[in-house]
C-alpha cells in the first residue's frame, strides 16, 4: 500500500484559517492528508505542539500565519518566524528531517494558495517517506 | 473535578456534508470515545430545531460538553454557544470539528473524508475535556465615533450617526468632503446631479453641531479596542486627542492609471482622456479636443485595467453604466458625431442600467465588442489623410472582423483600485486586506459591512467598486451597526485574554518583551508577571513563549491544544492501522 502521510497544520485565526475556509467555500480540491487546528494566532503555536505532533505520529506539520506586516496581533507572526527557524535546527538534532516542518505564509484571500501549498507539501512528506521517530519514541520508553 | 458528559452533534449541513462524508458512521464511531453520552448526527445543526436538540440534550443526559462536527467555527460557533447558554451551560463549553470548509467540500475521497472527519471530532471531543467555564466581560461604549474617509460614504454614515445624536469625527485627508463622488458631474442611470446631491448633504455635514470635521487630517495611529479607542491628530498645529467607541473606515477608492497600457497611448496622444477626465469636461459644460475643436468622433473604451489578468481581475462595476452616460450626454452635446462603445462585456447591472443600455443602443451609438485577452484595441494618430485625429484598430469580436475606427477624442474607461492609503490604515485598524487591496467583511454574506476588528466597520468603494447607492446603503447599515452597540451602552467582549499563574512565574519576563499590546506589566514586589486583561487581546504568544508554563492563553492552554492533537492523531493511527 503506498505511504498515506499523516499531517498536522497550525493555522491562524485570523488569515490562515479563514484562507482554508476560502479553500472549501471556492470547491477547491487538495490532499485529504492534512488535519486542521485553529490558533488564534501564529504566535501561540507552542514548540511543545510541534514536537508532541511529531512524537504522536506526525510525518509532517505545517504552520501557516499571516503575511509579514498583516497579523492581527502586530507582530505574532515574527515571533513564530524566529521559533520556527530554532526548531527546525533543533528537530534534526533529534533525528527529524528539517523539511518535515514547513512554515507559509496565507492571507485569508489566499485560498488557492493554500489548497496549492497543502497538495505540494504533502507531495514532498510522501516523498520523504514515514517519519520515523514515533517508533523511536515507542522503543526508549 | 466532575464527571465530563459531552454530546456530540455530527451536521449534514444538508446534502454539503453528508454527500461526502458518512455523517452516520462518524457519529457511531465517536460515541464510543471515553466521555461521549450521546452521538447524533442531523440535517441541520445550525436550525432552531438543531439547536433545540442540543438544548433539549443538555438537559435530558445532564450534558456539561458540547461538540459540534459542521461548519467553520468562523460561521456558526456563537450560535452554538448561545444554545448552550440557554441550556444553562457556559458557553465555553464546547467546541466545533469544521468538516465542511475543511472536509466534505475540498476532498473527493468519501472514505478517506469520513476518516479525517473522524479524527477531528476526537479531538473536538479530547479538546472540549478541557474547556473551562469563563466569566464574559462587558465594557462600556465610549458614544462618539470616528470616521475615516469624508466621501459619500463617510458623510452619510456620520449625518446617520450624528443625527441620532452622537458625536462623529470625520476626519478627512484632503483640503474638502466629497470624495470621489464629488468628481463626477451625473449620476447613472438616473442622471442626477452629484455636485446639487453631494453639495447639500456637506452643507448639513457642516451645519451639524454633533460632527466634528478634520480636514487636511490623517490616522496615523490607534489605541485602544472595542468601546475605547483613542487616536491624535494635529489639527491647526495643535495635537488633538480623540476618544471614540467606534470606528467605520470609508476611504474610498483610486482610478487606475492608464499609462501602462501601450496600445490606448494615454498621456501621449493628448485627446485620450480618463473617464475622470471626461466628467470634469461635461461638469465644465464642454465636450472639446485638447485644442478647443468639438469632436466628429467619440470613442469609449471599456474594461481598462478591470477584467484583465495583467491588472485587475474584477470587474470594476461602475464602467458600463458610467459609459452608456458618455455616450448619452455626447449624443444630447453633439447630435451629428459617430459614438463608438468598445466594450469587452456589456455589464451595466443594476436598477435602471438595462434599460439606459437600450434608450442608448437606439440612439444611434455604434457598440463594438473586442476581446479582453486576444488583444486589446489599439489607438494611433491618424495620418494626413485621415479625416480624424486618431484610428483606433481592433478585432471586432461579433463580427470577426479586424476593423478601424475614427477618433477625435477617445474616452478610458478607468477601473476603480484600493486606495493608495489602504494598506497603511489596514495595518492601523487591525483591518484585513484582500489581495487587491480593498478591505475584507467579516463574512461576505451574513456580515458585509463589520470586520475582523471588534469595533471598526467598513463602507463604499474601500470594501470593493461601488456605486453611490449601494454605498450608501453599506454606510447606513454600518451607522445601524455603531448605533446598536452604542444604544445598548456596553458590548460583551472576548474573554480568551492570558492568565499569570503566580506560583509558577519565575519573573523572567520574557512575556513582557514579546506581548505585542504592552498587556503585561511587571509586579516588583511579587517579582512576577500580571496581565491587564483589558489590554490584552488573547493572541496567546506569551504563553507559548513562557518558559515555566506560568501563562495560560485561556480557551487556547497547551493541555487543550495538545489533548486536540493527540485526539487527531490517536484516530488518524488507529484508522490507518485498520
């Protein structure tokens, strides 16, 4: 059976989400692979999520925030820009291709964008192929 | 902690969802989650008896969770909440799976669209374990509003406001109200005068003792939120502070400049004129050539820069029916010239407009189609022979012909862009942007004139091409808007702002340096972080950001956030694993 990637995307409230939402409301069609969840912000995508997501069997995750100078919040999404860059060196020390975490940038007018970044994404995990860090979570414990 | 009962309703939303999701089989697979009392699923959620069901279910199994697998949240979660309220629920309690927007219409897969629907109900359900009962907050509405934008917009929604008795600041960036209105000498289709029309209603502006006019005024930063917000502005060299409760953003609209398309020649041949242009003429009472001739022949070119990938997509909505006027007004002005009208599409929609395009099409007016993308018309200057000042070469589209047309004075009509301000008052007001530019609604059909923004609205052109009676009609219903929230004197406010755990801040302060509101201040004799739930806007990036896990973005903590993730990929596994 061929690899069906498992992906967990954080999107923002404000345009991401609601650029999702155009995605469905515009009939457009994209990979079935992604599972949504909503925060209200870029900012408060925790590490802790992104890592816990990987640790419970992500093969990939994928942030989405506002365009640079559009967040609602002023500036959240810089501040996941700066984490986003951290944990991507930090996940490949722990063994996880960097690539497996992906951070873009959609504005809530950018539906086909976001259904184009979705089935491209989850085109570049199924390459990759299953990530491999759950079993080696599952092994030490 | 008491014994969680959560319901979980699994939506239709008609044949939307259960076309390519198996709402059944979602429901009996959720029902077997730890906690869950009760799975149904029903054609529509979101009806009075959707609702009633739940309420009814609150009651009959003591229910204290509530999830709901339908729509976005964006559309229908306080409908949902309100239900719960009547239940006697806090409205916090619950929690919606969005399988339509993110499921049923944008997988083609039934199966696997069943599977994923599946998975995001567990972890509505593992997420809504850990909701909270939150307390809602009201604040008081500061009565006055502010204004951005004194065109038909701006004043109509203050003369609305101000004449119900509230104080509105209409600030305007140039030297006089009127906007770009003011500009055009007749209405369309019905030709009224824009200059009598517009004229009265700044002479009842001005003559208003509850409007305060700024001219020659801009926003260049904004305080505050919902009820409260403040702003300075300089007004005679003083600073000036204003304090409102309410904002609508009417800043109107820009003429496309037609310099960048090489065939129409703009600014270089001097007889072709924009369709402001043109309406500064017929307000001057003459239709001329640059040097003082009357034209033999009018053209009016349609479409430019609107309905063409290379500038904008959309379709500008005032042209058509702009043009038909010209074309009108020409032929009362100069009973013995050839009209042209090329137009891609003839789309002059809208009371009256049909019938203009009929009146005009007997008037001896010669309607040309070319089309958008193979080619636009293109305009040269004549030769000495030519008796005209300019050909212009096309394919005519009905005929199949490629044909030329004489030219005294050619006619542009300009499509309507976002104006040059808007991306810097869009960052001011917490307003959203679409790609074009103009400001987006909260929700295109059920919410057009209210924003992303508690407390700031939009009107006119600034949202999307309008004509002057549909922006009208926005700006009213924005005053309608303001004026609710101001006559009931207070609004209910989101209460999801963070929460400092005191036992757990070390007094880092990290927080303090990435909050973006300055919500959080420094308690020196605790030696811990306090949050102004006042101020704050619930983003949560301090609690993502605090390193003892002190700070709790409430609505949004970590143990919610990650109970949904292990909820989601828990089922995915399982599934897959079947």
């Amino acid at each position: 059976m061929e690899f069906e990637p498992t992906i967990v995307s954080f999107l923002c409230n404000w345009c991401s989400y609601t650029g999702a939402d155009l995605a469905g409301t515009s009939r457009l069609k994209y990979a079935h692979n992604i599972r949504i969840i909503r925060t209200m912000c870029s900012g408060r995508v925790d590490p802790t999520f992104v890592l816990e997501s990987f640790k419970k069997g992500a093969d990939g995750i994928l942030i989405c925030g506002c365009h640079p100078g559009d967040c609602h919040y002023h500036e959240g999404n810089y501040k996941c820009l700066r984490r986003y860059h951290l944990l991507k060196k930090y996940i490949k020390q722990m063994g996880i291709e960097p690539e497996r975490l992906h951070l873009e940038w959609i504005s809530a007018s950018e539906g086909k964008q976001f259904a184009e970044l979705v089935d491209r994404f989850t085109g570049s995990i199924r390459e990759l192929g299953p990530s491999r860090i759950k079993e080696v979570v599952n092994t030490l414990s | 902690m008491e014994e969680v009962r959560i319901g979980v309703y699994v939506c239709w939303c008609g044949n939307n969802i259960a076309k390519m999701v198996d709402v059944q089989d979602v429901a009996m697979e959720v029902e077997t989650l730890p906690n869950v009392v009760i799975a149904r699923d029903y054609k529509y959620m979101c009806s009075d008896p959707g609702q009633d069901l739940i309420i009814s279910d609150i009651k009959k199994h003591r229910l204290n969770r509530v999830v709901v697998s339908a729509c976005s949240p964006r559309i229908h979660e306080l409908t949902f909440r309100k239900a719960l309220e009547h239940a006697g629920l806090n409205p916090y309690m619950f929690e919606m799976a969005n399988i339509r927007e993110h499921v049923s219409w944008v997988h083609n897969d039934r199966e696997e669209a069943t599977r994923k629907a599946k998975s995001l109900v567990a972890a509505a359900i593992n997420r809504v374990c850990w909701h909270e009962s939150l307390e809602k907050r009201s604040v008081e509405i500061n009565p006055a509003t502010l204004i951005i934008g004194g065109g038909i917009s701006g004043i109509t929604a203050a003369l609305e406001i101000a004449d119900a008795g509230k104080q509105v600041y209409l600030v305007e960036k140039s030297a006089q109200l009127g906007g770009f209105a003011s500009k055009m000498c007749l209405t369309s289709p019905f030709m009224y005068s824009t200059t009598q029309m517009i004229r009265a209603k700044i002479n009842k502006v001005m003559n208003n003792p509850n409007i305060q006019v700024l001219l020659n005024t801009q926003i260049e930063e904004l305080s505050g939120y919902l009820g409260n917000f403040t702003t300075t502005v300089s007004e005679d060299g003083r600073d000036l502070e204003l304090k409102f409760g309410n904002i609508i953003v009417t800043i109107g609209l820009k003429a496309f400049d037609p310099s960048v398309i090489e065939n129409y020649k703009y600014g270089i041949l001097p007889d072709v004129v924009t369709s402001l242009e043109f309406e500064g003429m017929l307000k001057a009472g003459k239709i001329e050539t640059r040097d003082g001739r009357i034209p033999r022949h009018v053209a009016v070119i349609h479409c430019v820069g609107s309905r063409n990938a290379t500038y904008h997509d959309y379709c500008s909505r005032l042209c058509c029916k702009n043009a038909l006027k010209y074309a009108n007004m020409v032929r009362a002005a100069i009973p013995g010239a050839n009209i042209f009208e090329m137009y891609a599409d003839m789309r002059a929609m809208g009371n009256g407009c049909e019938e203009l395009y009929s009146v005009t099409s007997k008037k001896n007016v010669m309607f040309l189609m070319f089309d958008q993308h193979n080619g636009l018309p293109e305009i040269r200057k004549a030769g000495p022979k030519d008796n005209c000042d300019m050909i212009i070469e096309l394919d005519e589209k009905l005929s199949g012909e490629r044909i030329e047309v004489p030219a005294d004075l050619v006619i542009l009509m300009v499509a309507i862009e976002a104006h040059e301000e808007a991306k810097r008052l869009a960052q001011v007001t917490g307003v959203s942007m679409c790609g074009n530019q103009f400001f987006i609604e909260r929700h295109p059909k059920l919410d057009p004139v209210a924003t992303t923004t508690d407390g700031v609205y939009v009107a006119g052109s600034c949202q999307a091409p309008k004509d002057i009676p549909d922006s009208v009609a926005q700006a009213r219903a924005a005053a309608a808007r303001v004026l609710c929230t101001i006559s009931k004197g207070n609004v209910e406010v989101e209460v999801t702002t963070a929460e400092v755990n005191e036992d757990r801040c070390c007094g880092c302060q990290t927080c303090i340096s990435v909050c973006p509101y300055t919500a959080i201040t420094f308690d020196e004799e605790k030696s811990v972080s306090v949050v102004n739930e006042v101020l704050c806007k619930g983003c949560g990036t301090c609690g993502s950001t605090c390193p003892t896990g002190a700070i709790r973005a409430q609505h949004f903590t970590d143990l919610q956030i990650l109970s949904q993730i292990d909820g989601l990929l828990e089922k995915s596994m399982e599934l897959k694993e079947v």
